[in-house]
C-alpha cells in the first residue's frame, strides 16, 4: 500500500465519520423539532396563543438593551405609519 493510498483511506474514514456525525445530529433536531410542536400543540389546546408565545421565545433569547432599541424602534415606526 502507497503513503498516498493510505492517506486517501484516512480521509476517507475521516470524512464518513463526520457524515455519519452529522446525519445522526440532524435525526435528533428532527425529533426536537417534532417535540417542540407537540408541547404549541399543548399549548394551543389550553387556550394560549402560540404565536404570541414564539414571539416571547424569541424576546428572551435577546439582551435586555437590545429588546429596549427594538421595540423603541418598533413604538416609533408605528407611530410614524399613525398606528399609535
């Protein structure tokens, strides 16, 4: 066997690895993803209202001062167009 060829199997190896890797991480964010739909099913069931809830989700994912500017923003956009 060639230093080439042995090299060539490595890589080979290598890269199956983190295909199989990766596969494997996308099966599992589909069952999270399904998971994450059945609890807004839950919810909706019980009279919340799930849009209102993704748009929290996302509010808390952000840093206070950057929630602040946004909707700062948001106020004055909607006060420009009259909706205020």
């Amino acid at each position: 066997m060639s230093e080439e060829s042995g090299v060539e199997n490595v890589a080979a190896a290598e890269l199956r690895a983190f295909i199989e890797r990766i596969e494997r991480l996308e099966e599992e964010k589909q069952t999270i993803a399904e998971d994450i739909k059945e609890v807004f099913g839950e919810a909706k069931g019980r009279g919340y209202d799930t849009k209102v809830m993704k748009t929290v989700i996302r509010l808390r994912k952000k840093d206070a001062n950057e929630r602040l500017e946004e909707e700062s923003i948001l106020q004055t956009y909607l006060a420009a167009l009259g909706m205020e």
